[in-house]
C-alpha cells in the first residue's frame, strides 16, 4: 500500500512530462480523434434509434387504421414536451443554432444532458412522423460530445469551439456518411474558422466518426443513391439557363420556408398554452393537415392506396410530408419513375402541393418546439420544385434528349440547402457525398450559387442565423468581433479598486482628489456613495478642464465633476459589447461591478487591457 502511494505522484509527474512534451497542436489532434470516436458511437445510436423507430411504425401499421396511424406524431410530441421540460430547454427546436449560440455566447459550454435530450426528444418527435430531419439534432449531440470531452480533457477555452466543432461534424459525417460536407458545414457555418489550427482536428475527427459509425452499421452506401447512376444524362450547355432558373426558384422557396418556419414560431408564442403542450399542439395541428391531405385526395380519385404508397409511391406508412420524407426523395430523383406518367399534366402541380405542405407540416412541428432538423425538409422542398421545373420543361419540349425532371430534382435539392444555410460549399459537397453521382458538380455548383445570391436579397440571414437574431443575439460574421466575444471581462486584468476605507466617496473634495492622483498611478478614479456602491468615474480629461480654473478648485466636491453616463458591465459581459460601449461614449475605461443590481465595484476595465487580452488570445490560439 505504501509502495502504491509513493508510485502515484511519481507516475502523475510522468505523465504531465510527456503530454507536455506534445505539441499543442498534436493535443488538440488527439483530442478530435477522441471525440470523432464518441461521435461516431452516438451517430451510429441515433440512426439504430431511427430505424427501431421506423420497425416500430410499420409493425404498428399492420395493426391499427391508417387513419390512427396519423395520430403517431401527437404521442411522439407529448413525449417530446415531457423530455424537454424535465432534462433540458435547449433540445427544443432544430439544434444547430442552439449550438451557434453556445459557441457565440458560452465559450462552446453544452451540459452533457442537452445532447442526451436532444436524443431522444428527436426520435420521439421525427420517429414517430413529426416532419423534421437527423442533422440538426447529431450536430447538437456531437457538439455535447465535444463539449463533454473538452472538459474531462481539460483543454482550456480556446480549444472548446474546436472540439464542439469536431463532435457535430463527426455525428453530421456519420449519420449521412459524408465525412467531407460535414467538415465544410462546421467551418463554413458553425466555426467561420479555415485556420489549419482548427481545420486538422475537424478533419480528423470526421474520418474517426464516419469510420466508427460504418463499422457499427455495417454499411458505407450513399445515402441517396440511384440503381446505375444518374442513367446516362449529362449536363449541357443549353441547360445553363434551367439551371439558372432552378437556383432562383430554390433561392425564393429557400426564404418561404424559412418565413413560413418563423410565422408559425411567433403563433406559438402568442398561443396561451404551457411550453410542455405546444409541441402536442403543432402535432394535433399536422394531424389535420394530414387527415385533409388524404381526403382531398381521395375525393380527387388520387392514386393513394390507403397510406402505404402515397402519391410518389414513396412506400412510407403515412403522407409524404410526414417524417423525413426519404422515401419520396428517392422517388423524385429516380429517373425510371417519369418514364412513363412525366406527360400526366397533373403530376406537376400534386407535387408542388406536396412541397406547400412539407413546408407547413415542417413549421408546425419545429416551430411549435419539437425536435428535429430542418436539413431534410430543405432537401425534400428542393426536390419538389426542381421537380416541379423539370416536368414544366418537359411539358413545354425544352428538354435535352435523354434529360429527365429527376436531374432538376437532384439539383435542387442541394440548391434548396444552399438557399437555406447561406452555405453553398456544404450544399455542392454534401449533394455529391449524398448520391455519389459525378453529374452533380457542374449543374450545382451554378444553381448553388444562384440560390444563395436570391436568398442573401431577399433574407440577410440564413435560417440558422435569424433564429439567434430573433433572441436578440447580433450573430457576426467579422473574425475580430467573435473572438472578442470569445472573451469575457473577467479576462482581462481590472485596475483595482482601493480598499473600502480609501474608496473616493462623491462628497469627497475635488483638493483631496488631486492630491490622491498624485500620489498614484491610477489616471481614473472609481466614485463610490455613502453605502460604497458605484457611483461615477473622476477621468483624467475631467480632472484636467476642472484644474483649469485652479482658484475653484477648493469649491468643488467628486460628485460635480465625475461621470455617471458610462454603463456599468459585469464580468460575464463580453469584449465585443465592452468596446462598443468605450466607441459610442469616446471613452478610454469602464467600470465593472459585481452585478447591476448590487452596483459594488469591482475595478476598472480599460481599452488597453481589452486590446492586450485579445491579442494573447491569438497567440495561445496560434500555437
């Protein structure tokens, strides 16, 4: 026993040489590949939880009526409002801003519970039909994993982003087994960071989640992709102007969905009920929708065949708009299913119905807080209308022999994305890694782009982005303002305030307070009251216009002369509001208290130390 204990320190001390000896860079490596790992274990649960799910569903369709079979989301949603009330808020919604804003406002902090939450609340709500995605949900998981791992690693506030980053673009690579889209959507839509610091780690942990998650699965298939490939056509140059067109189309359905998203999101607000109840609500509500759905089409003598086919032939238990909608992507971008019936002049208008309610169905169910992500509605909503464009053009012979309305599908699926996220990089990656289907590059890279310039006019913000801007979060873009709102007050090394006895009380003479200048180094002064809460500031220029007139010198008190229009910030406030707080008010310092409340005086924060914190956050950053 005594050997054991001597043996301890002696090992801690060893192990504190080696790792020290590793470069940070190495560290931080290591660490991606560590949570690229439990990324890839959570991603490989999930996607098992979905298809249990799904088993479920359709075991419990061979034994209850379709039109039961309708009411699956309200259970799931109740469930949903019970999970998220009693482990954790954040799992509400469609996870990737919650992430953004963990990032923007927590230094990447996500509680481990948040992505458990996040887990089951999520197949609970799209495992029983509410109509939401996997993406939004395993990019929260995974930034929980890597925010968990960080912690227990103990690798300091400037490598939590980092790993956050490695956990969601593990889960995101191995949920759609696109290891390369996913590292593009974490640089270019979570971090905004392409510095080799950040880059190798996302990298690593990509590969490591992917790899992980197929050796469970057993499986490495394309997620969407088509018996023999995309049948032989090929991209022409006559259709650079269809494509064109699709981009624009998909740009303005890209901001319908998200205004649509953000319509519904303000009517749940103003709905009277308990946070609990509103995601049951958005699935009574989707319930109706669906139920009209099917009696509209039977009234129409559509071919539905109960539920089991649906109107693309999808083979999903329930209306297309239900669940993912998996099932009718690949029924849109198959091009043997227009062989025949593309002529039928009605196809194209019941599939831009179906889009009409898959954007409703979608806002219903996020925006009433259940849980899901908004990335397979994107895909679904690009689908239909490049559907919808490719049977117009076929209608009116501007197709190229051997084209099909299943390539105006493909292409807009990855256009909608681009539309939707502002991320046109992501979309081009994400739709070749999605199909495999080397046809992609060229007609989407012109569509991407398109889309994302019409969605940019029209919407600012990306549908990430204006969630965190509706919270009152001025998302930034600017390298410089995130990395000062990495940054907090209590960063910064403060100018000290004097003990309560030497404290400068307003009542004090404006002669006691130049003779204590003197005597310091200190070129403002804190002003406290008679109860020592923050009062006001004495500033040197001040001091300098009063000694201007010296014979009122003897005269004057703190108070006559001090300022009190400077705010007061907090410790937890960030850097960024700090120097726009000093900009606005042309002023050097600003005084940081304990809380706003209390008003007790902390120190002063000066621009100097704000400057001076910021610049050794790069170079910690840059090692």
């Amino acid at each position: 026993m005594m050997a054991r204990t001597r043996l301890a320190p002696s090992l801690a001390r060893l192990r504190e040489r080696i790792v020290g000896e590793i470069h940070p860079q190495w560290r931080l490596i290591g660490a991606g590949a560590a949570v690229g790992t439990v990324g890839g274990c959570a991603a490989a649960l999930f996607a098992m939880a979905l298809h249990g799910a799904d088993d479920l569903v359709r075991l419990a369709e061979r034994h209850i009526l379709s039109w039961w079979l309708l009411a699956l989301p309200v259970v799931g949603a109740l469930l949903t409002g019970v999970i998220i009330r009693v482990l954790a808020d954040d799992a509400r919604g469609h996870g990737v801003p919650q992430v953004m804003e963990a990032l923007d406002r927590k230094r990447g902090h996500i509680p481990l519970r948040v992505g458990f939450a996040k887990f089951i609340a999520s197949i609970c709500t799209v495992g029983s039909g509410g109509s939401g995605g996997a993406e939004g949900p395993i990019v929260q998981i995974g930034a929980s994993a890597g925010s968990f791992v960080s912690r227990v690693l103990r690798t300091g506030p400037e490598s939590t982003p980092v790993l956050v980053g490695c956990g969601s673009a593990a889960g995101m690579a191995a949920i759609f087994n696109a290891p390369i889209a996913a590292v593009l959507f974490v640089l270019e839509v979570l971090l905004r960071d392409f510095s080799t610091r950040t880059l190798a780690p996302i990298l690593v942990a990509s590969v490591f989640g992917t790899a992980v998650a197929q050796a469970i699965l057993g499986s490495g298939e394309a997620l969407f992709a088509l018996s023999g490939g995309s049948s032989g056509y090929t991209f022409s140059l006559l259709e650079l102007p269809a494509y064109v067109l699709l981009g624009a189309i998909c740009g303005v359905v890209s901001v319908a969905l998200q205004r649509t998203l953000h319509t519904v999101e303000d009517l749940s607000a103003r709905t009277p009920a308990p946070r609990i109840l509103k995601p049951a609500i958005g699935a009574v509500l989707l319930f109706g929708l669906g139920a009209a759905y099917l009696f509209v089409a039977g009234l129409l003598g559509v071919r539905t065949e109960g539920m089991k086919s649906g109107v693309l032939a999808s083979g999903e238990p329930w209306p297309e708009f239900y669940g993912s909608g998996y099932g009718a992507i690949r029924w849109l971008i198959d091009p043997a299913h227009f062989a025949g019936s593309s002529g039928e002049p009605g196809l194209g208008l019941l599939i831009l119905a179906i889009l009409g309610l898959k954007m409703l169905a979608t806002s219903l169910t996020l925006g009433f807080g259940g849980s899901g992500g908004v990335f397979a509605p994107a895909l679904f909503v690009g689908a239909c209308t490049g559907a919808t464009i490719g049977l117009g053009l076929e209608q009116l012979g501007l197709l190229p022999a051997g084209g099909s309305p299943a390539a105006y599908a493909l292409i807009g699926m990855g256009a909608a994305v681009a539309g939707t996220m502002h991320a046109p990089l992501t979309a081009i990656l994400m739709l070749f890694e999605l199909t495999r289907d080397p046809f992609v590059f060229l007609p989407i890279m012109l569509a991407a782009i398109t889309s994302m310039l019409v969605a940019e006019r029209m919407e600012k913000h990306s549908i990430y982005t204006s969630a965190l801007v509706r919270k009152g979060i001025a998302w930034e873009v600017n390298p410089l303002n995130r990395a000062l709102r990495a940054l907090r007050v209590s960063d910064v090394r403060l100018v000290p305030v004097p003990t309560e006895r030497a404290a400068l009380r307003a009542s004090d003479p404006l002669t006691a307070v130049v003779e204590r200048l003197s005597a310091s180094d200190a070129a403002d002064l804190i002003v406290v009251d008679a109860d020592g809460r923050f009062a006001g500031i004495l500033a040197s220029n001040d001091l300098r216009t009063a000694l201007i007139e010296s014979e009122a010198l003897p005269l004057l008190v703190a108070s006559e002369v001090m300022r009190t229009d400077l705010p007061m910030v907090t410790p937890h406030e960030t850097l960024d509001v700090v120097l726009r707080h000093m900009t606005r008010l042309d002023t050097s310092v600003l005084p940081v208290v304990e809380d706003t409340s209390s008003r007790r005086p902390l120190g002063l924060i000066s621009r100097a130390a704000v400057m001076r914190a910021y610049l050794e956050s790069l170079d910690r950053q840059s090692v």
